[in-house]
C-alpha cells in the first residue's frame, strides 16, 4: 500500500520559473465525482491521467489532510484517453513544472481551461512531521482546503468561484 503526505500552498508569484527545471502537460479526469465521495458512497477517488507519453490509473483515498492511501498504476495512453471519455466531471488540464528547493522537490501545477489562474505548489513528504524550507513564492497552505483538491476542481473549478473563495475568506 502507498501512502502520500503531501502539503499544498498557493502560488503568490512567478519567482519559481527560473528554477523549473522540467514541465509536462497533464490531462486528468476522474471515473467517480464528488458527491459520491461527500456522501460516503466511494471512499477513494478514481483518477486517469495523461502525463506527457505516459498514462496512469490512480487510486486515492478520501481524506482531509496531507496523508492519504495512494495506488498508481501505469496503464496504456490509448486505455487512458478511452477511460478519460468515460469519466465524470470536468477533465484537469494542467502543466506541472518540477522545482528543488533546498533539497526538495516541489511541483507546481499551472491550470489551464476552466481552472486557469490557480497555481498550486505542492511537496511530498516522507513523514508529516518533516521539516521543509518554504520558498517565498509558496503562499498560504490550502492542504486542508477540499476546494483545491483535483476532483474537486473537476467538478466546480476555479472559474465559477466566487472572490470570497478564491481570496481565502470563504468557508
């Protein structure tokens, strides 16, 4: 079993371009939506993603917080592209650029389409207490925002929220 701990801030400005040293195109979608993951009928998510020439199948579990049970699995790009027609919701177009920072790596995600203008940096971690030098274009932690989450956006992304939502001070 794979587990992920992974925190999530806001990108506040362009000062990690310099440092990108790869970025891939990223298309996703989800195979289950949001209520049923709100209502309890699925407790995972249920994701296919297109990443450059590669394709993967992903499993995640439902929780708030930076650790989550997570199951990838490589798949081929055309059973990916068949599954992402069969999916619910939105599709996650993105471009994820791969920045180290003070011996970490950190993956920013550029959201393009209905989602376009939310930059959302994200670190993985070997234990949730890890230390981690936060770079100055790392904003404020939306880890346990569920709005923020991919299968969220997906299913209202970030062009139908509201000022209140997208400035932090909406519930």
């Amino acid at each position: 079993m794979g587990i992920e701990i992974e925190r999530k801030f806001l990108v506040t400005n362009d000062g990690w371009r310099a440092a990108a040293r790869e970025v891939v195109p990223m298309a996703q979608g989800y195979l289950n939506d949001l209520a049923a993951m709100d209502t309890g009928a699925m407790k995972a998510s249920v994701r296919v993603r297109i990443a450059g020439d590669a394709a993967f199948l992903n499993l995640k579990s439902r929780e708030l917080g930076h650790t989550r049970q997570e199951f990838d699995y490589p798949i081929p790009v055309a059973d990916a592209r068949a599954l992402l027609a069969l999916g619910v919701g939105g599709l996650i177009d993105k471009r994820r650029h791969y920045v180290e920072h003070e011996g970490h790596l950190w993956e920013i995600d550029e959201f393009l389409g209905d989602n376009a203008g939310l930059v959302v940096a994200e670190i993985e971690l070997e234990s949730a207490d890890e230390a981690f030098a936060r770079p100055v274009w790392a904003g404020r932690e939306v880890t346990d925002s569920p709005r923020y989450y991919n299968l969220a956006l997906a299913t209202r992304p970030y062009s139908r929220w509201s000022e209140a939502e997208r400035d932090g001070t909406a519930a």
